[in-house]
C-alpha cells in the first residue's frame, strides 16, 4: 500500500470510520511500549526502530500524546524525536491525541494499529501517553507489552504495581548507565514474587540513546508470536431485558393485564436469590428481578437506584467462544458461564467495559421459555 493511501486510510480512522472491512489481518507482531513519564520511551522507540530496520523488517509507529484538558489540542512532539526515521520508506509514523480517552491510548489508537498491521507492517509499535498505573488498555490488544522503567524510581515502583506490573510481558530499564539499576531490578523481582507466581517476564537494561541492549531486545521481540486473535462470532440477538421490580405480585399486572403480555413463566434461582418472571416480547423477553433477600444483587441494586432496567441479555451459539474473544480483548468479565433462569448459561461483562450498561451473554440449552412458549 503506498504512503499517501495509507495516510488518508489512517486520518478516516482517526475520524471515526472503521478499518476497510476487505483489508487482510496481517501477520506483523503489536508490541505496546508503555511506562511512567520520563522513562524514555519515544528514545527507545527510535532505538528499537533502527534495529528493527537493520534486520530488514517494516515498522509502523503509533504514538500517542495526551491532548490538554484547557484547549484540546495535543503537541504530537514524537515525530520530531524520531525524525532520523521520517525519509525511510519502511517506517510509518502516526502521532495521534488522545482525546479525553483514559488508559494511555486515544480512542483510535488500537483501530490504527491493526491497520498498519493489515497494510503489511512487520511490526506496529504503539507507544502510549505514560500516564502512570491506569495505563494498562494496550495489553488487551497487543501481542507483547514493554513496561519501560528508570532506575532510581523507588516509591514510583509501588506506585505503579497495581497497574502496568501486571501487565508486562517484558520489563525495560531504560537509562541503565544511572545508578540505581540492581535496585530497581530487585523491587521488580520482589513484587513480581508476590504477584506472579509462575510466566515472570524478562527484564532488559537499556540505554536508548546510545542503543546499549536494544540488539538483545529486539533479538527477543523478533521471535514472539503473535497472540490468539478472535475470531468473528455467530449472529448476535437480542434475548431479553432484564428488569429489577421491588414485587412480582405488584409489578406483573400492568404487563399482564394493561400490556397484555404472555407470562411465560416463573421460577427462583436460589444461586442468585432472585424470583424471576419472563414475559413474551415478540422474538425478545422482559425478564422481571425481585429479590429473594436485600443482601442478593437485586436487593442490593435496589437499595442503590431503585426499580428500573437492570441488564440487557444477549443470544449466541457458542458462549465460550465469546467468552474467549471477551477476555482475549481484555473486557472484564463478572462470573464464569453457569446456568440461570430457565437453564441458559450466562456470564455477566462488567458495565466498566460495555460502556456503563451491565450486558448478560446467553447460550441457550433448549429450555422451555425460549420461542414464546411454555
């Protein structure tokens, strides 16, 4: 694909469109480069760059800078840090804003990615903003994450553990020629021994000014696979909508007898201390929640906001491969598939990553309320 298709596939990214349906997947490797402010990441991108072009292999750069809460506007200062690479046709760089997105990436960052990727790029290399601990989006599409740290960082260390530590695949001492670096590497270790007991990721020293270690790093890099990616899912349908109600006997009536909605059925699910009643709605349901007790979800939800629309549930064949493709994507995901009102099996995605709605993903096992009937 030439430069300048590219670049206007990149900017209808950027506004929005989706990657062009048509573009292959591609087999370049995603290696997300994150890590707090001044570790030097932008320096060992360019070092990693050269590298990797001395081996042969294209490159493609997504670097992200967060855009100002006053104006909006973001400085995309990274190219001029990686000028030494804009005249070389195997490399492709593309600053981006972040755009009030959160988690070190802009809202495009990863649609960028996997475009590079698609347009024949050996590797795409996305460097995130360097925000601190609640950087961790790009370990759920990446192939490889790069925490990048300094040595001296002390306090800094802790206070990034509960983030980017866990999220490493490889650990980088940048600006290894401080003092500092035996110190750094055993707070590392030391936290690593408390949060992973076994698959510990390597930790290199690298000084990318001057390219000290960025060999053996991309010596690594070049040999990793690319991950499990997901593949696309059977039709999506629209199950039911699920809706917590203080009382059956009280709340039944008016789609009973005002809706004129078939009632099809009751039950209690004692795992979830719910009694529920579904209702016909054309190819759909209303599923109404009254709590068996106030400590169960619904009594608790109830308490919290009150009666309304709790969750909306939707329909597939093959709920573990969605279940795969949800957390190989990083989404958050609140129980394992197990069987609920009428004998679907069901899991619930954290409404943190659905956009603020609580989702419900069915399978269903040929139980008898689903086709309107009893």
């Amino acid at each position: 694909m030439r430069p300048l298709e590219l670049a206007r596939l990149a900017t209808a990214v950027e506004n929005g469109n989706p990657v062009p349906p048509d573009l292959p997947d591609g087999n370049g490797l995603i290696i997300g480069i994150t890590g707090p402010p001044g570790a030097g990441k932008s320096t060992l991108v360019g070092a990693l760059v050269t590298e990797i072009r001395r081996r042969d292999k294209t490159v493609a750069i997504v670097a992200v800078d967060p855009s100002s809460k006053m104006t909006g506007g973001a400085i995309l200062g990274d190219r001029i840090r990686m000028q030494n690479h804009h005249a070389d046709p195997g490399v492709f760089i593309r600053s981006v804003a972040t755009r009030g997105a959160t988690g070190g990436l802009g809202r495009t960052s990863i649609a960028l990615a996997r475009l590079f990727r698609g347009a024949g790029f050996d590797f795409v290399l996305v460097e995130t903003v360097g925000a601190g601990q609640d950087e961790v989006d790009i370990a759920a599409s990446a192939d490889a994450t790069l925490v990048v740290l300094v040595p001296g960082m002390g306090d800094d260390v802790q206070a990034i553990k509960s983030g980017m530590m866990e999220i490493a695949d490889i650990f980088v001492i940048n600006k290894a020629d401080r003092p500092g670096v035996e110190q750094t590497i055993n707070e590392i270790e030391a936290m690593l021994s408390l949060s992973r007991e076994s698959d510990r990721p390597p930790i290199f020293r690298t000084i990318a000014i001057d390219g000290t270690g960025v060999r053996e790093l991309v010596g690594v890099l070049v040999h990793l696979a690319p991950k499990a990616r997901p593949r696309p899912d059977a039709q999506w349908l629209v199950d039911h909508i699920g809706v917590a109600v203080r009382s059956l006997a009280e709340s039944l009536p008016f789609y009973t007898e005002q809706m004129g909605m078939k009632l099809l059925g009751r039950e209690t699910v004692e795992s979830e201390k719910v009694h529920v009643a579904m209702l016909a709605a054309g190819p759909s349901r209303i599923e109404l929640l009254e709590p068996v007790s106030p400590d169960s979800v619904i009594g608790r939800f109830l308490v919290k906001r009150g009666p309304g629309l709790h969750h909306v549930a939707m329909r597939v064949d093959d709920l573990a491969a969605v279940v795969q493709r949800l957390e190989l994507t990083g989404a958050k995901l609140l129980n394992k598939p197990r069987r609920g009102a009428g004998g679907h099996l069901y899991v619930f995605v954290h409404p943190g990553s659905a956009g603020g709605v609580l989702w419900e993903v069915i399978q269903d096992q040929g139980h008898q309320w689903i086709g309107g009937a009893l």
